[in-house]
C-alpha cells in the first residue's frame, strides 16, 4: 500500500511541477526574478520533440510516470527514514540528470548551455533562452518536487511497525 501512496504523492508533486512550469511558460511574472521559462516546451515535450516523436499526449504521460516512480524510488531507498531533505536532495539528484543527460539529447547542451538551438527563432517549439533562467526555473520546480514528495510521503506512509514515521 505503501508504494501506491507514495506514487499518488509523486503524481501530486508532478501536477504541481506541471503548473508552475504552464504559469511559467504563459506568464511573465515580470517581478519575479528569472521565473519566467526560458523554454516555449516544457523539457518533457522537448525531448520527445527532439527525438521525433510526438509530444503530445506523450510528453504529459512521461512527466506524470517520472514523478510517481521518483516517489516510489525515494520511499523504497529511505522507507521509514524518509523526510523533506532526503526528498530536496531526490529533488537535486533529478535535476542534475535533467542538466547532464536530457538537456543535451534535447539540443540545450549542459545546464542550458547549447549551440544547436542558439540560433532557433524564440517561438520555435526547442529554442531556449537564457541559460540562467532555464537553469533557475528548473531547479525551482525540482526542488518543489522533492519538498512535497519528502514531507509528504513522511507523513502519510504507513510502515512495518504501524506507525508513521514523523
């Protein structure tokens, strides 16, 4: 039972990752730092894109899966020890390999630092902006992630001996 608390608890956190990142898109929050995307896709999309394939409804479904198995992962390595900073540091873990390993395939280069979309006009489905700001709203919904998995799961899981763990 615990696994499937812990994959709607993924699911939740990745709606909400999912939200801020649509606000951030189809906003300006021209207050607001560098919150605004530096993408017109979400990453998601992009890399199916990026691979030939079709984003949508693809890309939603991806999201969705990658946030209920990062719950499950999280609760199945700490169980009982789960807490809000081992799901931070989860949180810190996916972002680098979004970073290091997606953000290259998609075209972005290393933390946002690509030329193959340099020269892409800014309405184009995989050009990419400033580097500081993919790099910022990214982390910022990452570490949102692993906020709400950690403390959620912490307080809502059950285990072997009854008791939550709080």
């Amino acid at each position: 039972m615990n696994l499937v608390k812990a994959a709607i608890v993924g699911l939740v956190a990745s709606l909400l990752m999912f939200l801020l990142i649509q606000m951030s898109i189809h906003s300006r929050f021209s207050g607001l730092m560098a919150l605004h995307a530096a993408f017109n896709t979400p990453p998601s999309a992009a890399f199916l894109l990026s691979l030939g394939l079709p984003a949508k409804p693809l890309a939603l479904i991806l999201h969705f899966l990658y946030g209920a198995a990062g719950s499950i992962i999280l609760v199945t390595i700490y169980k009982n020890r789960v807490n809000t900073v081992r799901g931070i540091g989860f949180g810190m873990i996916l972002w680098l390999i979004m970073m290091l390993v997606y953000s290259p395939i998609i075209g972005w280069g290393f933390f946002g630092f690509g030329d193959s979309v340099a020269s892409l006009p800014s309405d184009e489905p995989l050009a990419l902006g400033a580097p500081l700001k993919y790099i910022m709203v990214t982390l910022f919904v990452h570490l949102i992630y692993g906020i709400v998995i950690g403390w959620t799961n912490k307080r809502w899981l059950v285990f072997d001996n009854g008791t939550s763990k709080n």
